[in-house]
C-alpha cells in the first residue's frame, strides 16, 4: 500500500522532471522557432532590411539637423555679440562724435568754407 501510495504521489511530478530533462538536452533548431504559418516574430529580412535603412536614414537626418542647429546657435550667438559690442561702443563714441562734428562746424563757419 505505500508502494502505491508514494508511487501515485510523486509519479506526476517524476514524470514533469523527466520531460523537461528531455527538452533540455535536446538541440533548438531554426524549425523549433518557426510556427506552421512562418517566423515566431513574423518579420522577414527585406521588412528587416527596411527597418535597418530607416534607422541609419534617421541617424543621417539627426546629425545633419544637429549641425545645422549648432551652426544657427553659433550664428546667432556672433550676431547677438557683435550686436551688443556694437551698442556699447556707439554709447561711448557718439558724444564724443557729436562734440567733434561741433568743432568741425564752427571751425568751417570761422574760416568761411561754409558748404
């Protein structure tokens, strides 16, 4: 009787380790990843193909968006720069510009060659 009862016990579960032992030490092939209807991950290799030209296309635009976007902020930068040099040496020339166009004036005015 323990015989039988130990033998129905564990003969569902000795039977589970010996399949799986099985499985194990069998070999995957291609055709065990293949379904009846094609690929397990249904993808072909233009599909593949396609996919690996878009993504080196999307890595051509993004580099070239890159360098066109750096070369704008650097620009931008250059234009911002000069700008604001610009406008600080006009504010410190200008009085001095008006002051000498003065003397210029009355100098002329004096000696008579009024244009």
């Amino acid at each position: 009787m323990e015989g039988s009862i130990a033998k129905e016990l564990y003969s569902e579960s000795l039977q589970l380790s010996v399949s799986s032992a099985e499985l194990v030490s069998k070999p995957i092939t291609s055709g065990d990843l293949q379904d009846d209807d094609g690929p397990l991950w249904d993808v072909s290799d233009e599909e593949l193909d396609r996919e690996s030209d878009l993504d080196r296309e999307w890595k051509r635009r993004h580099d070239q968006f890159h360098t066109i976007g750096y070369r704008d902020g650097v620009i931008s930068g250059k234009e911002a720069s000069a700008q604001e040099g610009f406008n600080i040496g006009f504010k410190q020339s200008v009085l001095a510009g008006y002051n000498w166009g003065v003397v210029r004036g009355v100098t002329r005015c004096i000696e008579g060659e009024v244009d």
